[in-house]
C-alpha cells in the first residue's frame, strides 16, 4: 500500500471491485512580516482535511477503472486581532464576499474535484511474488468550490494606501479547487515478495491543465515521483491485537509545480519543489487493511508564500513555513463480481 494512495499497486480480475478511503490532514503554520498598508506581523496556520473516497472495478482482464471524490475543508486560523485584506479566521466550505461591492471573490462547498482513471495493466502477477508495472490515464472534473478572482491583484499605485484598503482587494488566498480540466498520466512500477522487504516500487505521475478556469486561472504543470517500501514484521501474530504493525511503511516522493497564472500574469507563489519523507504502517483487518503514515515536506525550490511579491529569490517580507500532514489509508476488495464482466 502506497503513501498517500491506498489504491496503487494493486490490479483487479474482471469483475472485482474494490473500496479505496484516503484521509489526509495537512498543517501549515505560517508568517511573514508587515505589509506598508498593514503595519503587523502576519502569522497563522492553515489546515487542510480531505478525504477521498475511491471505487475501482476491473472491466476486463487488462483494464481497470477508478471514479474518486474529493471532499474536505481548508481553514485559516489568523493569529492575529487586527484586520488584514489578506487573512481572517474562515474555510472553505463558506462564500468569500468583499465588502466592496458584495461580489463573490471564493466560492465555498466540501467537494473537490472529481477524477476518472483508466488502469492498463501491462503485467500484473496477483498475489504472487513478482512485478506490477501498470500505465494510467485520467480525467480530473473541477469543482465549483474555486477563486473567482486573483488574489495578488494589486492598485495601479501600490503606495495608495487608501486604495489597498478601498476594500476592492479584499480576498481568499486559497479554495478546495483550481477550477481546471485536467488531464493525467501515470506508470506505476512494483515488486512483491515474500521475504523483506516484501513490496517496493515507484509511481511516476504528471497532471496537464487543459485550458484555464472561467475565471482566468491556469495552473502550472505538476509532476511527482513517489517511491514506496514496505518490511513485514516477523514477529506479527493474526488473529490477535498488534499495538505495532504488520509491516513498517518508508516513502520518499519529489513534487514538483510549475508556474501557474491569472489571466496570463504569473503567480508569485506558485512555481516550487519539494522532497517529502515519510514513514508510518500497516494493519491487515478482517475487511481490508489500514495504513497510517507521517510525512514532513521541505522546499528545495521555491516557497509556499501567504502574499504575493515580486520574486521568489529575493524574499523582503521574510516569509516562513513549516508544515507536516497525517495520511490514514483504508483499501479493501469487497468480495463482489460484477457477473457481466
């Protein structure tokens, strides 16, 4: 099982159908330094909760199809009493108006975006010892819980303190979707054995946005590599209560993001890497088999900015991050054949 993704690494005959739950919960605590119309440090923490139910069925020998759904909440938690345009206490699963004109600059909601994928499974040995080396393509379906507008939009004036704080740049930095029609490609490559360790393997996976939001975002290319091992302990007894799991998890993965754009102006926080460890384990149930797993990310490129400025490199509001995330992981068969596959 995977970090990250209990449905990987597993093929199914035709005719199964199997329940894939993803919970991720994500904490960013965050700060920078005041802004020339907002005389104050700028601090808080943003936490994510998503959960994302998956279904996957095998439609023939070689082909699998996978429908999930994100749904989740992101909240801001501001750390300070005093009023900024930028951040307030809030979530998104409420509407962001500006004062200004009362006019809808976030749309709230719980769901995210919606994705298809088709699975060609190019070699795949079931429970045997053996590789897996699967081919993936997708369809991602965005929600309507989106920005309807740039958040780093700024007056022709930027020292017109009055028209900063005029209320027409009021806004959300952030929402549960990008708005965008994506397209993604995905090779997944494992090995089982019996001996330790007993399952290792990587995932290679690209997403392509199709065209920009309604509203003019486009979002950068984004790609990752995401290597998973797993070690069973001998010492794990069915059957019984295990404090410890059956097998220990370790993953690296690398995620990368290109730039991203509002109505062809760059973001200026959008383009960054990050490498992202993680170590957690694996308990097989009688109905299926959990995952927990703690991974913390660290920016090789780039930074998760709270506030636009011009450059990435050159940094004078002294922006700061620091974040981790818990990923729990349900996978079962449900032990259905579907009789017409």
């Amino acid at each position: 099982m995977p970090v990250g993704n209990s449905s990987q690494g597993v093929g199914l005959f035709p005719g199964e159908v199997m329940l894939n739950m993803d919970l991720n919960f994500q904490k960013i605590i965050w700060s920078h330094d005041p802004l020339p119309y907002e005389n104050f440090v700028h601090k808080g923490l943003l936490n994510s909760t998503t959960i994302n139910p998956r279904f996957t069925i095998g439609i023939s020998e070689r082909f699998n199809i996978t429908v999930s759904q994100a749904i989740g909440v992101r909240k801001m938690i501001w750390e300070s009493d005093a009023v900024s345009i930028h951040h307030r206490s809030e979530d998104t699963s409420t509407d962001f108006r500006r004062s200004y004109d009362n006019s809808i600059q976030a749309k709230g909601g719980i769901f995210g975006d919606t994705k298809i994928q088709i699975k060609y499974l190019y070699k795949d040995i079931g429970m045997k010892e053996g590789s897996r080396i699967y081919f993936g393509f997708g369809i991602t379906s965005p929600s309507k819980a989106v920005l309807r507008s740039d958040p780093f939009k700024k007056p022709q004036d930027t020292s017109d303190i009055n028209e900063w704080l005029s209320g027409k740049y009021d806004h959300r930095h952030f929402s549960l979707s990008n708005g965008v029609y994506k397209g993604s490609l995905e090779i997944q490559l494992f090995n089982k054995k019996f001996s330790n360790p007993i399952f290792y393997g990587a995932v290679f996976n690209i997403d392509i946005p199709f065209s920009p939001s309604k509203y003019g975002y486009l979002p950068g290319l984004n790609y990752s590599i995401s290597s998973s091992i797993v070690f069973e302990r001998s010492s794990f007894v069915n059957d019984q209560f295990n404090i410890f799991p059956a097998g220990f998890l370790y993953g690296l993965s690398f995620i990368g993001f290109e730039e991203a754009s509002w109505n062809d102006i760059p973001s200026p926080n959008s383009k960054s890497r990050m490498l992202i460890p993680s170590i957690g384990g694996i308990w097989p149930t009688k109905k299926g088999s959990v995952s927990l797993s703690f991974q913390k990310p660290f920016f090789i490129e780039g930074r998760n900015i709270m506030v636009g400025i011009d450059t990435v490199s050159n940094d004078p509001l002294n922006n700061k991050t620091n974040a981790f995330e818990i990923l729990f992981g349900y996978r079962r068969n449900l032990g259905y054949m579907i009789p017409w596959l």
